[in-house]
C-alpha cells in the first residue's frame, strides 16, 4: 500500500466514522419510512440514550443525510427527515440488512463454532 492509499484510507475513515455508528442504520431506517419527532425515534430506538441520539442525529445532520425542520425554541415541532443524499446511504444500508437477514443463521453458525471453516 502506498502513502498516498495510507492517506486516502485515513481520509475515507475520517468520513466514514459517524456514519458506521451502532445507532445509525437504525435511525436512518426508521426516518426514511417517516419524518420523525426526537421523542417519536427515542421511542423507536429500544435502548438508545438521549444523549447518544443528540449525537447521532447532529452527526447526521452535519453530513447532510438528514434535516432537521422547525425549532424547540419557537414553539413549532422539531423533526427530523432524510435528505436525498441520504437516501442514497438508506440503499446501502437496506442492502445490507437484506445481505444480514439472508446470511443470519451461516453469520450466527460461525459464532457458535468460530474454528469450523466454511
């Protein structure tokens, strides 16, 4: 590998790190079936804290994969909702999901028996 692969390799991970988050497949999935409220995706998502969401969703935001319409502030309700650019990585992760979902008992078989090859 070259220095400029090395350079490139630390550039894409650099990107790529808010968006491969435990959290973040679930809350784009969710949002892309429906604009969703702060409270509403707390509710969705079993077991994700506040604070991890906050940062989630300002990760999202700042990657411009999704908008955040209205303000707490003024009284109007805030939502969240994918971006077209966003759509895009909700494909990846759908085709993802659908490689998981196909693969699940090889995946799971390998876990129980890590020194089976296959």
């Amino acid at each position: 590998m070259t220095n400029n692969d090395c350079s490139q390799n630390q550039h894409l991970r650099a990107i790529a790190t808010p968006l491969l988050g435990k959290w973040v497949p679930f809350i784009l999935l969710h949002l892309a079936k429906d604009a969703s409220s702060f409270a509403q995706l707390e509710r969705a998502i079993e077991g994700i804290s506040r604070k991890v969401l906050t940062e989630n969703l300002n990760h999202l935001q700042a990657s411009g994969l999704i908008i955040k319409y209205g303000e707490a502030s003024t009284g109007f309700p805030v939502s969240y909702e994918v971006t077209s650019l966003g759509q895009g990585y909700v494909k990846v992760l759908n085709e993802a999901k659908n490689w998981l979902i196909m693969n699940q008992e090889a995946l799971l078989q390998g876990r129980e028996n890590p020194n089976n090859s296959r």
